[in-house]
C-alpha cells in the first residue's frame, strides 16, 4: 500500500515514519521518477496510485495516496551534493491503521574531497510514512502492524589515501527506533568500524575491518543494553564484464551489559553476506545473502538475523519493463528468556509491469505477498503473522532530468 517506491541507494539519511512496517516492493521502473545519474541535475515526479490489501483486516481493504519526489544532484567535483525529497497524503481503509495521514521524507549527503581524503557527511530528516525508502534508518526485518513509530539514522565516513593501492577506512553511525505509545521495543545504537583497503589490481580489491557496536533496547522503562565486537574480511571482483561479486565474513563476540548482563549471555558467532550481481543493457540480476545482529525491530530485545533475496529486472522494450524479487529472512531472540526462545520467518515475494504512456507519463501495476510465522513469542508490540498481499495499480508524471548549470 505504497505509493510509487523510489530505491534510495545513492543517498544517505534521517528518515522517521509513523506505519505499519513493510516488506519492500518491486524496484520501480527506470522511465518515471529517478534518482538523477548526471552532475548538476535536477529530476522530480508526481504520481497517484490504488492499492487493494488483503490479510489485515476481515476482507480486502484499499489505500489511496497521492506524492510528489524530487532528486536533486550537484556539479562541484570536490564538494558534491545531493537531496532526495518525498511527500503526499495517504487514505486507508485497513482496520487499525488511519484513516488519512500526511507524509514526508528527506534525505541529504555532503561530500568533501581532498588530494589524500574523503569525508561523507550525510544528514537531515523527516516525518511521516514514506513512499520512498531512505534512510540508515534502523533495520526492522520483522513484519509488525500498524504502530506509530519514529525511525532516525545518521551515518558519517572518511577515507584516507596513501597512494593508489592503499587506504585506511573509517565510518560510524547512530540509528533510534521509538514507539510513540510504548507499542514496542525502544532501541539506540551507535556503530563504528576502521581498517584498511588494498586495491590488487583494476578488478580486485580485499579490505579489513575491525567494528564495535552499542545498543540500548528499552520497554516500560526498563533498559537492556548489549555491545558487539568483531573482525570481518572483505574481498571485491569484477568477475567478468557482467558479473561481480563481493563477500564478507568475520566472527563476532555479542555480550549484554548492566541489566542485561544475563538475559544477552557473551557468545561468539560468525556473522557474513556476500553479494553476486549481473548487469547488462536491458538485465539486472542480484542474488545476496546476510546474516547480521540488529537492534531487534521493535519486538526483540535484540536479534540475529538471516536474509536471502533475489531480484531481476528485465527491459523487454523501450515502452515496457518488468521485476521480480523474492527473500526470505530468520531472526531468533538474543535474549536467553526462559520458556521462550522467539524466532520469527518471512518470506516475501513481489513483481511489477511498467508501461511508458508517453514522454512524461508512466503506469505500473504490482503485486506482492508476504507471509510470516511466529515462534515462542513473548508478544510486546502486536506482530504480523499469516499471509498479507497487496494489489497496486498507479501512474506517474516526471519529465526528466533539469539540466542547472555547472558548480
């Protein structure tokens, strides 16, 4: 029950929300509202759409929404810049939610490039649902219903370069989930990681990281607190012309503190993702695969989550285009309660035809579907389970990219 969904992987940035969360939805077309590629552009869009939802209510429910996004992309070589805006209005029938809300989104980054160094500053945040999914917002792999919930991250990076091959890496981040009616799980954390990157040749390259994390989870005024720390290996490779892959993996040592010093018991587990990617004129494939602790999305006092997706996205024609993808992910409880051991399984599924209808107008039609279960819940925030789907139809105006000069 989106509107027309934007994949924000360029931008960084604050995002908060108030909704039921959700599972993602096919990657958007690429005619219609898009990121801008080009220095010193501008592009934006307004689209409406209609969504038919089943598995929340006692029968099929509908939302409306109506939203306008804007990109915008800078031309200074050294200090570029770049803003991501989105908003509109949503109607809903599904029981529990809204029946009208408002919704805004935005998203910032400020590069600073010098001979030796590179500083990444992103910022900047918003309130709302949102029809585009910025953010380092706090990962929630855990399907829940409706719970009005602010959601903020703001993640900073510097690398510095000693000659070609040769570079020391640095980045932290703070992320906050919170439940306005202490319908759930409140959550803080702070990370960091440095290390090193050495490029082995023009295809290659291997880094190391050493990344140290704190979380404070917090319901009904009591706080559980853990930490993380360990060591990962990276390694990169342009494969072929097509293909890349990229891997990971590194033990990590998680431990609860204070309060929580028995309930999260030091253990040590390896932790991993690996990535391969296909990419031609008219295809795009991804296959990725990662297993890594969070904050627990509201409903664990941390989680240990593994995820496995796949997505394709076929150009069958210069007027019409299609996706698919498909994930399933598993996060158990980190906390050692008796009588419980939750976990939670979903597994999702979506696709989306686009049709160009002219120069600046684009429709879709999607379908997605995803189902979860539960098990030994200890139950703090209402939490999905069943099978819900969504039927989306919607069109869109963007008349592409703004040309605006040079830096």
């Amino acid at each position: 029950m989106k509107a027309y969904l934007v994949a924000l992987v360029l931008f960084l940035a604050l995002g908060s929300r108030a909704e039921a969360q959700e599972p993602p939805v096919a990657t958007p077309p690429t005619f219609g509202f898009s990121l801008p590629s080009v220095e010193g552009t501008l592009t934006y869009g307004l689209s409406a759409s209609e969504s038919f939802v089943t598995g929340y209510g006692n029968g099929a429910d509908y939302s409306t929404a109506f939203s306008g996004s804007l990109g915008y992309l800078s031309s200074s070589p050294d200090k570029p810049f770049s803003l991501v805006y989105s908003g509109g209005y949503l109607y809903s029938s599904v029981s529990s939610y809204p029946t009208s809300s408002t919704f805004q989104n935005l998203a910032a980054s400020q590069v600073i490039t010098t001979k030796n160094w590179n500083f990444v500053i992103p910022g900047v945040g918003d309130i709302g649902v949102d029809p585009v999914q910025i953010g380092d917002q706090p990962p929630q792999t855990i399907l829940t219903n409706y719970a009005t919930r602010v959601g903020n991250g703001l993640n900073g990076g510097v690398t510095r370069n000693f000659g070609k091959s040769l570079s020391i890496n640095g980045s932290a981040s703070w992320q906050i989930l919170h439940f306005t009616n202490n319908e759930g799980i409140d959550s803080s954390t702070v990370n960091a990681s440095v290390g090193p990157t050495y490029h082995i040749d023009a295809r290659s390259s291997v880094s190391a990281n050493a990344v140290y994390s704190y979380t404070k989870d917090t319901y009904a005024d009591l706080t559980y607190p853990f930490e993380t720390e360990g060591v990962n290996v990276q390694y990169q490779r342009q494969l072929t012309r097509f293909f890349s892959m990229s891997v990971s993996a590194g033990p990590q040592r998680t431990f609860g503190t204070g309060a929580a010093a028995t309930l999260i018991p030091s253990e040590i587990t390896p932790v991993a993702s690996a990535t391969l990617t296909y990419a031609r004129r008219t295809t795009s494939a991804s296959v990725s695969f990662s297993r890594a602790t969070n904050a627990g999305s509201g409903v664990l006092y941390g989680a240990l989550t593994n995820n496995i997706g796949a997505t394709v996205r076929q150009q069958f024609s210069r007027d019409w285009q299609g996706a698919l993808t498909v994930s399933y992910s598993q996060s158990t409880s980190l906390a050692k309660i008796p009588g419980a051991g939750e976990s939670y399984d979903a597994t999702y599924g979506g696709g989306q035809i686009s049709r160009r209808l002219g120069r600046s107008f684009s429709a879709y039609f999607s379908y997605t579907a995803v189902h979860q279960n539960q098990t030994n819940v200890v139950i703090v925030q209402p939490v999905f389970s069943g099978l819900s789907q969504t039927f989306s139809v919607g069109i869109t105006y963007s008349p592409g990219p703004q040309h605006l000069g040079h830096y």
